[in-house]
C-alpha cells in the first residue's frame, strides 16, 4: 500500500463537473430537473430542503407554501383537496383549488 489514489473516470466527471460549475451526471439521474448551473442548484436544494423542515416540525398545514419549491407540486395541491373534502364530507369531484399568486 503506497498511499496512492488512482483517478477513476467517475471522479475525473465529477471533478470536471464542480470544477465547471455543471450538475454532475451522477448526480442529475436522482435530482429534480433543472437547467440552473451546480452552484444555483445547490441554493436551490437548500432552500427546498429548508422549506421542508420547517414544514415537518410542527407538522401542521402552512398559511402559504412555495409551490416552486416542491418536487411535484400538482400532489401537493390534491391532497390538501382530498383532505378537506374528507374533513367536511364534501365531493372531491366538484371541488376546485384557487390560488393567489404573490
């Protein structure tokens, strides 16, 4: 054991990627799409994740929601749907969603 790393194609890609400020191809497979360079995607999942934990802490349903900041936001919205239609004993079928955009 010499101590020495061999270079595997995978790191020089990975290598390139940051060095390019490119969404790495590993990484990109598991990721949500995006067209942003690597450094404004990483902000990106940073606040998305942010988003999240501040979403599950007290586990209750926000006064407002960064629809943008979801990764299938139709979901989202039919839930809360079926949820209320649930919770009042409402059709689902002839409910509809409104939303403010700000």
């Amino acid at each position: 054991l010499k101590g020495e790393l061999t270079i595997t194609p995978d790191m020089e890609d990975l290598s390139n990627s940051l060095y390019l400020d490119v969404l790495p191809e590993v990484w990109s497979r598991r990721a949500y799409p995006s067209t942003s360079g690597l450094s404004v995607w990483f902000a990106d999942l940073q606040q998305r994740i942010k988003e999240l934990e501040n979403w599950t802490t007290d586990l209750s349903m926000p006064n407002t929601m960064w629809l943008g900041g979801l990764f299938n936001p139709q979901s989202f919205l039919t839930a809360i749907m079926q949820s209320l239609a649930r919770k009042n004993e409402w059709p689902l079928d002839k409910m509809a969603l409104s939303c403010d955009v700000t």
